[in-house]
C-alpha cells in the first residue's frame, strides 16, 4: 500500500487543543484512521510550524490525543525551510497564537 503524507498548517487550538480540550482537527484526522483502518505504517503526519517554540508543550497535547484514541501515528513538526512538496494531503488551521 502506498504511503500517505498529510500536511497539517498550523498547530494552535483548532489543531491539537490544549491542556483541557482536544483539537478538533487532530482528533478529526485519528478518527478517519481509525474508521478506515489505516495502518499507522502508511501514514505520516506533518505539522507544519513558523517556529520551533513550545516543541515539548505541543508533543504533549498529541500525545493526549494519541492515548485517548488508542492510535500510534507517525509525526513531525518541520519549519517553512524544511518542507517537502510530496504530501498527498493539506488541512490549513491558521492563525496560531
């Protein structure tokens, strides 16, 4: 099977929440995986960030996510200049804070 990438533009609130409430858009996205039985192998997720700021605080809002909905996902955040052009997929969710 053909691996999947996903571009995720953002990762503010409507992105991966806070310490108090899931983001709708993460959580939107484990959901499809799981409905659609993905297998986490085939799939990578890429937040795509303006800044490397609050890496740790971010980490641990997917985290939150990825135990709630008993999926493993492959993830990255990369900045502007590391971007790749081979996603098959884009969400924009901007603005951050």
């Amino acid at each position: 099977m053909k691996k999947f990438n996903l571009l995720i533009i953002g990762s503010g609130y409507y992105t991966i929440g806070d310490k108090k409430n899931f983001g709708c858009i993460l959580s939107s996205t484990i959901q499809w995986l799981k409905n659609n039985n993905i297998n986490h192998n085939n799939f990578k997720l890429s937040f795509l960030i303006k800044d490397k700021k609050n890496i740790l605080y971010k980490k641990t809002l997917i985290k939150k996510h990825l135990l709630f909905f008993k999926k493993k996902i492959n993830y990255d955040f990369i900045t502007i200049g590391k971007i790749k052009y081979d996603y098959d997929a884009s969400i924009i969710a901007t603005p951050e804070k």
